[in-house]
C-alpha cells in the first residue's frame, strides 16, 4: 500500500470516528488572472486569532472571525463505460453532419431529446470522443468505439445542476440518459472532482507569504488582478498535478469569469451579507489520485468524502504560522484560520437547494441588455439620432432593406433562422418538435411503451 492510501486511510479512519452519527449533506473550474512574480521570502503577518469549531462553537456563529457558507463537490466527471447503440451512432452521425452545414436551417436541427433533456449536438468531437451533447445539467462525450480502455461516456455534471438537485438525482438523471444510449456496465468511475469550501474571515489572506504553506506539491503561484483596489485574488498550489489546490476570491471569479451568480442566494441562505468578501478554498482530484487513494465509482466518493477533504487538508496542505526556531516546517502549527477550513465538515452547515434552475444556457443580461444595444447605438450616432424610439424605427427600416437585398426571405427570414440557431445553442428551442420523422419516432415511442405495459 502507497503512503498516500496509507495517509488516506488513517484520515478516513479518524473522520469516522469524530463525525460518526452526523448528518452529511453535500452541496469550476475555475480561472485566475496571469501570475505575478512577488517576494514572499519575508515573515506571515497573517492574524493569528481565533478558535478551533467545537460542538460548542458552530462554524456559522455570526461573532465568530470564520464562517463557513457553502461546501461539499463544485465539478464532478463521471465514466461510464459499455458500448454506443448501432441506432445512437447512426443517429448522431447524421445530426452532426447537420451541425457542420453551412445551411443555418440545417444546423438548427442538430439536437436531441432524451427523457426530459433536449440536447445541442456539437459540430465537433473532442479527442477520441466523435460526439459531443450539452445543456445546462451535463456535457457528453460519447465513443462509439468498441474497444474496453475507453469509456462509452464522459460526462460533466454542471455545478449549477449539483448546486439544484444534489449528486444522487444528478447521477439518476444521468443513468437514464446513458442508458438509452446504449448498454452500460457497471457503475460510474469518478474520473475527477472538485472538493470545495465558500467562507469568510476576518484574516488578511493577501499576508500569505509562500514559507507559510506547508504542502507536497512543488509549484505555485500567488496571483494578482491590478484593476481591483486590493489586488490580491488567490494562490494556486500544485499545478499541473493529479491533485492541485486553489485559494482565491470568489466573488470577483464570478463578476469577471464565470458569471455564476446563482451562488449568491445559497451563500445569502447561510448568512452571507452582501458586502462580504467571500474565499473559495478547492481541490481538484484527477483519476490516477483517486485510484490510489482507493476511490473507484461515485459510491466510494460519497462515503469518503468527509475524509478526503481531511486528507487535503491535514497530509497534503496546510496554512501553518512559521516557527524561527524550529526549522522541520513539517512541525510548525496551523494557523487557525486553516483548522476551521480543515474541520468543516465536523459540524456542517445546512446545504441549501437552488429554488429556480433552468435546464437550458441562457445568455447573460449584460450581453443582451449592453453588448446587445452596442449595434442600435451605433447606427443612431452614425446617423445623428439621439431620441431612441426614432433611431430604433429607422433601424429596423434600414436593415429591412439591407436584408431584402442579401438574404432569401429578407430581413424577417432571416431572424427566423437566427432565433433558430439561437434556441439550439441555449437549448430553448426543439426545432425538430414538428418534424415528420420526430413526431414517427414519438409515436413509436409510446406504442413500445404501451406493448411493454401491457406485458406483450
């Protein structure tokens, strides 16, 4: 057995005997701004106060330095292995080749309905996965090739839909889908997943100087965003590895990244004030990791998942106060800011639901409410019109024209087709509900149904 199943072991060992008998309820990747070489060879200034959680002393009491707001797994990939349906194959051939049409109309139609789910269908495979399926609830690579070393399936699981749902109905919802696509065996292996703690302190976390972490990774970087008053974003510990960590701000991740606002209402649902600064400690874990930490399906995750992130935190990453006169940093205390990001889930908080969640990608309103009005705006200063009613009914009079000579079916052709295009990429639209081959295939649907009900 290797040190770190041996490591995991003894954690996995420890968690189950402080958090026997607690209930545990579980809640992207991320990007940062371009590294920037700093000195940290100087000594942590990082505050030292606070305490440990007790059963006492709950993470989310409103006096204390730490609150914990949202925890559990942010992004989680899923295998399933087995062999693509002869039918599937055909079929999604075909709608990729319409995809890849230089006809609007033609690709409008590259998308599939399965269960409850209606899927956009890429133009493009990714690297030994042909076919690509995607919405808002998961992201599909499918091979069609019969070979056992590579799954059928790879799937995404949205953190928006694990956010919603929760990763048992995530999963359910996922079997069906692979399921219809051809014959799966076995359960799902967990190829990667994204461990994750939201909070806020009182700690100054731009003190972090590098000697502060203690870690087995060899590389990382402290990054910066100069257009913020206070710079300081985060710190990513161990790139390029099976595992590595990131500490960083998250609510300017998502103001200039990755738009995710729907976690304001579950950070709000756990006390959060608007004008807090919220801290995202994560880990990312690949498949060669889990595997030898003896993580195999999605099982294995769940029941360890509490010892994992005591793994994370205690054998492979600490925040610790640096000692002068001890020079084994393997000895050196943790901060306590670390022992309450470390022991989160001795106490957990509630883990709320998202209320609203739409299985379909909707643009942002910046895009449509600003970038969209950039066009109109233009044309009324380019023609020296201020009132806006007057520059919106001129524009529309101009590009009726402009349309009636360049494009079959003039100007209201082609917004037809565009909303088409539109309704297949945010996955809003079925352009393929009044089709006669669909509503055929429906109906074929529902006689199979009633045979199979009926015991025939």
């Amino acid at each position: 057995m290797s040190k770190k199943s041996k490591d995991f072991n003894q954690a996995a060992e420890s968690e189950r005997r402080t958090v026997r008998g607690a209930s545990r309820e579980t809640a992207r990747r991320t990007g940062e701004v371009a590294p920037v070489p700093v000195d940290d060879s100087a000594p942590s200034v990082l505050s030292p106060q606070g305490t440990t959680p007790s059963n006492t002393v709950p993470p989310n009491d409103k006096n204390k330095h730490f609150k914990a707001l949202l925890f559990g797994i942010d992004s989680l990939y899923l295998s399933y292995y087995g062999q693509l349906a002869d039918d599937w194959d055909k079929k999604l051939y075909d709608l990729k080749e319409k995809a890849q049409s230089e006809d609007e109309q033609e690709q409008a139609l590259a998308q599939v309905v399965i269960g409850s789910h209606l899927f956009e269908v890429r133009d493009k495979g990714m690297p030994r996965f042909p076919y690509v399926l995607s919405n808002n609830c998961f992201f599909i690579k499918l091979n069609r090739s019969k070979s056992n070393k590579l799954p059928m399936a790879h799937v995404q699981i949205t953190s928006e839909y694990l956010a919603a749902v929760g990763i048992e109905s995530a999963e359910k919802d996922l079997q069906f889908i692979v399921n219809t696509l051809g014959l799966v065996l076995g359960a799902a292996s967990v190829s990667r997943a994204d461990l994750f703690l939201d909070f806020t302190c009182i700690d100054d976390l731009s003190a972090i100087h590098q000697p502060d972490w203690v870690t087995r990774a060899n590389l990382m970087a402290k990054y910066f965003d100069c257009r913020l008053d206070a710079p300081f974003t985060g710190w990513v510990i161990g790139m390029g590895g099976d595992l590595h960590a990131r500490l960083y701000e998250k609510v300017v991740e998502i103001k200039t990244k990755s738009h995710k606002t729907w976690l304001f209402s579950l950070w709000e649902a756990n006390g959060w004030q608007a004008d807090e600064k919220v801290w995202r400690m994560e880990f990312q874990i690949e498949k060669q990791l889990m595997k030898q930490l003896m993580i195999f399906d999605l099982s294995d995750l769940m029941q360890n998942q509490a010892a994992l992130w005591r793994y994370l935190t205690n054998d492979w990453l600490r925040l610790t106060i640096p000692s002068l006169t001890d020079l084994k940093r393997d000895r050196w205390p943790n901060h306590p800011l670390w022992d309450d990001i470390a022991n989160v889930y001795l106490i957990p908080p509630n883990q709320p639901r998202l209320k609203r969640f739409r299985q379909e990608r909707l643009p942002h309103d910046e895009r449509m409410f600003v970038h969209g009005l950039g066009s109109i705006t233009s044309f009324m200063a380019r023609e020296g019109i201020e009132d806006f009613s007057e520059g919106v009914g001129e524009y529309l009079h101009q590009a009726n024209k402009y349309h009636h000579v360049r494009n079959a079916g003039g100007f209201y052709g082609y917004i037809k087709r565009k909303v088409k295009a539109k309704g297949r990429k945010y996955n809003t639209i079925n352009n393929r509900e009044n089709l006669a081959e669909t509503i055929q295939e429906v109906d074929q649907k529902a006689k199979d149904y009633r045979r199979a009900k009926d015991g025939e």
